[in-house]
C-alpha cells in the first residue's frame, strides 16, 4: 500500500506607485514605479525595481492647429511611453531550492538506500526584465466618423529565463539549472481603422486592423551551434526566434539515373533527395539551411477585418480573420507513407498518392521509403491564410408591438463561426500552433433568441 501526496506555497509582494498629471487638457503625464519580490529566487535576487513613464500631447487642442484643421481633423493625439517589467512566469516555485534524490549506496558489502543531491543551483538567477518603446498617433477625422490608431514598439528582453547546458560529464549525476541566458527584441507596427457613418435608417461600421512583428535574437551567452535548440525552439544569433530550419529537397527521384547524378544518400527511386549545400559530398546534419526571414511558431503579421449594417430592427455582421509570414511542416500520422511506423490503419491517400511506377507524378513518396520524413522544403507548406471566421444575421422586432406582451426587447439571430479558409496549407487548420495535432477546426452554427422583460 502506498499513499502520496503534496503542497507548495509561492509568495509575491509588490509595491506599486503612480503619478499621473494633466495640463489644459492637452499634455498629459504619467509615471509608475514598481519593486516586485518573488519567493521563487534567492535572497539577494528576488527583487526588481522597474519603472515606466508615459507623455501625451493632446495637439488639436492647440490654437495654431484648430485654426486650419477644425473642418476635418476632429481630434488628435500623440503619445510616447517606455518602461520595464519584470517576468517570473515559468520558474518553479521550488526551482532554486536544493532537492535530494534517492540513491542506492554500497555498505560492507550490501546495498543501502540513500539520497544524492540531484540539483545544481544557479544562485545568481533573478528576474527576466522586458524594456519596451511605444509611439502612438490617435486621430478622429471628419466628425470621428474616421478613427485610426496607429502604434510602434520596440520590445526588448533581456535575461532571458532558459534552461541551461552543462558538460555530459555532469548531467548524468544533475539536472542543468535555470539561467538568465539571452537577449530578444521583438519591434512591430499596428494599426486599427475604423469608419462609421448614417445614412437616414441605414447605419454601418468598417473596421480593419493589422499588426506586423518582427522578433531577432540578439545576444545568447551559451555556446551557440547549427541547430541549436532552447525549449524545443531554434536559436541562433540574427536570427529569428524558433526559426526554420530545414534540408532542401530537390525532388521525388523517378529513375536510378536521377539518383546516381545525386550525391550519395541511400535513396531508391520513388525517394526524396536532398540537395549536398555545403558540397562535402554527403547528407548530414550541416546540409540544413535556416531561413531568416521565416518564423515557425507564429505569424509575422495578423490582419482582421469587422463589417456591421443595421436597417430598420435588421443586422447583418461579417469578421474576416487571417495571418501570414509563418510556415511550418506538414508531417503527420495521415500523409506518412512508413506504414510500419505509423501504427494505424491506412486511409484513401495511402491508396492514391504515394509513388509507383504507375504515380510518377504523385504528392508523397513511395511506401516503406528511405529518409524522406526529414523537416525539409518538400514538406514546408505556407501557414498563411484567410478566414470568413463569423457571420451573424439578427432581427430586433419593434417594441410597439412587444408592449402588449410586458417584454423590452426580443432578438432573433443566426450565427456561423469558421465557415471559409482560404489557404495553401494541406493540413487541417493553419492557425493552430501544433498543426499536425490532427483535430480539424470546427464549424459552429447557432440559432439564438434574446428576451428582455
């Protein structure tokens, strides 16, 4: 019989502090102060003072500026911030703490149970500390039928919290400790449109927005290789942050001759070959390219755009929804042709679409091939995408001839989420992170009434 069990405590104390001060409604400022203590760290690490301050300039309200731009600027604004924050998310609550293992030990001749430290400490971890940049434009133009905000950040994070590396030697016997380790800086633009206008009954709203990020990392202060990888992600100096890195796949070869014209790597016709980049005449590891201008885990740029009606007690609502500037690799359980790995039952596209003699223009290679599951260019699909995401349909029925009835207001609505993707991905969804998870997105559709009494 055995029996378990646990507890932990975290312990998080803050000081926070603000001054905020306004001038004839148009200059605005603001400063805050925070000293964040976390139990997580060792004494002498655990607190972080991290201040930020905001200026804002409220500009037509300024004389020489109303004169010439009341007609159409209705309103304007600039402002300008910077700041720290500190980061503890992702440290164990007992992370820096020495723990014991058990351990089999040999006295006189018998073996004993015991405990072994099993835990390097890094007693100089602290605080992940983000410093961020914001310019900022608010404008309302004719009449605040138009409305744009538009934002630039420069974010940049130092102390990166990673796990660290340490000799062979010594992770037998440990664990690696924690470690701040790198520097990233992500710097973007977004930008949010927004039109709204009446014509007699008739009412509409247009809204876009798009965002564009761009994320390098710039300083790593562990030893750095190709194909360095930090929490399942690549890491490289200039380099994006998880970046692709892959082999480049010349083609599926049809004949022997095709392969002899290759450099040797043990493929048969029917095999992807890759192509030999740094001419050693081989295929290894350091015939993989990484591409600096590609982000596997997220999209450079996310856009959406809102379209709303209304006419008499009638609505009509549309969201498009997209992304691009990501790619991925389409590796799946469904699309591999290694029968014997996959360990499940075949489906139609293992009858269609791997190459034969009779298939020579086929998707997927030959069944039971040689290394052609490799991350490489053949398998690279585009992530980016297009979604009519909602659509919402509603009638509002008059109140005059809900009084008779004691009711405020009755709503009748048809909703469809997910309906349309535009994209050149082969999978399932193009907007999940894990893309070969194999659950597809789901279409929803609803058929609601709303009472008020």
């Amino acid at each position: 019989q055995y029996t378990g069990g646990n507890s932990s405590t975290e312990g998080l104390v803050s000081y926070l502090g603000r001054v905020n001060y306004a001038a004839y409604d148009k200059y605005l400022f603001e400063f805050n102060l925070r000293y964040d203590g976390s139990s997580k760290f060792l004494k002498g690490h655990r607190f972080g003072l991290f201040p930020s301050a905001s200026l804002g300039w409220r500009f037509t309200e300024e004389t020489f500026i109303k004169s010439f731009t009341q007609s159409w600027l209705t309103s304007g604004k600039f402002r300008g911030s910077y700041g720290t924050l500190g980061n503890n998310s992702g440290v164990g609550r007992y992370e820096q703490q020495e723990t014991l293992a058990a351990n089999n030990y040999m006295l006189g001749g018998n073996i004993a149970k015991g405990y072994v430290n099993k835990k390097m400490v890094n007693r100089n971890f602290s605080w992940e500390e983000t410093r961020v940049l914001n310019l900022g434009l608010d404008l309302g133009l004719f009449d605040n039928k138009l409305s744009v905000e538009i934002d630039y950040y420069d974010r940049l994070t130092t102390g990166m919290s990673r796990p660290s590396n340490m000799s062979i030697h010594l992770t037998v016997a440990y664990s690696a400790p924690r470690k701040n380790i790198g520097e990233m800086r992500n710097r973007g633009i977004e930008g949010n449109f927004t039109w709204r206008d009446k014509v007699r009954d008739f009412r509409y709203t247009v809204n876009m927005n798009i965002a564009y990020n761009s994320t390098v990392l710039e300083k790593w202060n562990e030893q750095l290789t190709r194909g360095t990888m930090s929490d399942n992600a690549y890491v490289f100096i200039d380099m994006p942050y998880n970046y692709v890195y892959a082999y480049e796949a010349i083609g599926i070869a049809q004949t022997w001759e095709d392969i002899y014209n290759a450099t040797p790597q043990g493929a048969q016709p029917g095999d992807l070959l890759y192509k030999d980049l740094n001419g050693d005449g081989k295929i290894d590891e350091n015939d993989r390219r990484g591409y600096s201008n590609i982000q596997r885990g997220r999209p450079t740029t996310n856009f959406a755009l809102n379209g709303n009606v209304e006419w008499k007690g009638f609505d009509l609502s549309i969201m498009l929804q997209g992304a691009a500037g990501r790619k991925s690799f389409w590796l799946t359980s469904e699309n591999n042709p290694d029968l014997m790995e996959a360990r499940q039952a075949t489906n139609w596209d293992h009858w269609t679409k791997p190459w034969s003699l009779e298939n020579r223009n086929s998707e997927w290679t030959r069944l039971g091939g040689y290394n052609n599951r490799r991350e490489s260019t053949f398998f690279l699909d585009n992530m980016a995408y297009l979604r009519l995401k909602n659509i919402q349909f509603g009638y509002n029925i008059p109140k005059k001839l809900l009084m008779r009835f004691g009711l405020s207001s009755v709503r009748a609505y048809f909703s469809a989420d997910n309906i349309m993707t535009i994209t050149d991905f082969r999978g399932l969804d193009p907007e999940k992170r894990n893309i070969n998870d194999g659950y597809p997105l789901v279409k929803t559709f609803t058929f609601g009434l709303n009472i008020g009494i």
